[in-house]
C-alpha cells in the first residue's frame, strides 16, 4: 500500500497530529512517501524543534523507518520522507533531480516486490510484412453476387466486413503496438536524453561547476520539450 501525503509549510498543530495518527496506524505493507514539510528534523540524530517533535516521536514509538538520507529540497533539507515499516524491502532511493520548475528533486524508489498485474498489450496490423499480393487476390476471387445474395444493407455492410477482416488476417501479421508499462511518448530518443539529464546532475551535484550546471539546465529543457 502506496500512501501519498502532502503537508503545507503552514500547516497548523491540527494537521500535525492527523499526520502523527496515520503513522500510528500504519501496517507492516504501506509506505508512506510524500511532501513532509518539517526542516527541522534531524533523521541521523534523531532530534527535532518542537514543531516536528511530535512526528518524529510517532515514527519511533511505532518502529517507522525514515529512508531518505539526501536533501530534497534546493535549500538543503529534508522535506521528502519515504517512511515504512519494512526498511529491507527498499531496494534503492535515487535523487533524480528536479522534474520541470519544481525547487524539489525527484526521488526514484524501487521495492523488492512480486507483482501479480499482467502485462497489458495491444496488437495492432503490422503493413509494412503485409502480403499485398496475395490478399488482392483473394479479395478478386470472392463472388460478391452469391456473397451478398438476398440480405438487406446491414447484413450487407456486415458481411463484406467481415470478409475484409478475414482476409486481411489471413495475409497481414500483427505487431506489439504498446505496453501498459510505457507511455506512447516514452521513444528512444526521450530515453536517451533523459538518461543524459540524471548523468549531468548528477556531475553537477558532485563539483557545483558552474559549468556543469548550465549543461544540466539545457538538458532539463530539452528534455521538457
């Protein structure tokens, strides 16, 4: 279970304790992962200012483990948590830099985790292999008289379907259009340069160059693009 939470910087004690709450009832499967909103908690040490005491008291007492160990925010804090109960199911974290404008970095998760969802597929008629020859042919030598004989416009319409169907079956493969897991845009090319983006932030949060960070933010915005 995904729980994905959001806490405004002027949240009151109210929203506070409602968060403290949903800590508490936190079972062994959920991760908890979102905008936290509470710089002053100290994750290594364990301490806090009085207005993140609470929350961070609440992890403890109920064994929730704090997994992010990088700043998330452009000011140099901790903003973004993943909280859970099951520190050894999270395989990696990665700071993937800021997604767009954002003063956040993006934070990639993956979990040991079995999925039972099947792949989702469409297929869809591949022209380019197609046996063009073949299927005009088959398509000259259907006797549309006898095919067509006594039946009204509709059953009409529904046979020569039909029969373009079978026909274009018969002579024309079917190729993977798309996979649920990747959306239509997602091309190689995106890929490529989406990759190029991690490396140069990645370059530019180790030397604070001012050189590699113009070469990240053109990335960034080629890649928007």
């Amino acid at each position: 279970n995904i729980i994905a939470v959001y806490r405004s910087p002027n949240s009151n004690n109210s929203n506070t304790s409602k968060l403290c709450e949903l800590v508490r009832n936190m079972n062994n499967n959920s991760v908890m992962i979102g905008d936290i909103n509470l710089p002053k908690i100290d994750w290594e040490n364990y301490s806090s200012d009085p207005k993140g005491r609470d929350f961070l008291e609440a992890t403890q007492t109920n064994f929730v483990s704090q997994m992010i160990t990088f700043p998330t925010h452009s000011k140099g804090n901790i903003l973004d948590l993943l909280l859970t109960k099951k520190p050894e199911k999270v395989a990696s974290i990665t700071d993937v830099g800021p997604i767009g404008r954002s003063d956040h970095t993006g934070i990639l998760v993956e979990f040991h985790h079995k999925s039972n969802s099947n792949k989702s597929v469409q297929y869809v008629y591949d022209w380019s292999k197609a046996d063009e020859q073949a299927l005009v042919e088959e398509m000259k030598h259907i006797n549309w008289t006898d095919e067509l004989f006594n039946l009204n416009a509709q059953e009409s319409w529904d046979k020569l379907a039909a029969k373009i169907k079978d026909t274009t079956d018969n002579h024309v493969p079917k190729k993977n259009r798309r996979s649920s897991f990747k959306p239509m845009w997602m091309n190689r090319k995106v890929i490529q340069e989406s990759r190029r983006k991690q490396r140069l932030y990645n370059k530019y949060k180790e030397t604070k160059s001012p050189a590699d960070q113009i070469n990240y933010k053109a990335s960034v915005k080629k890649v928007k693009n």
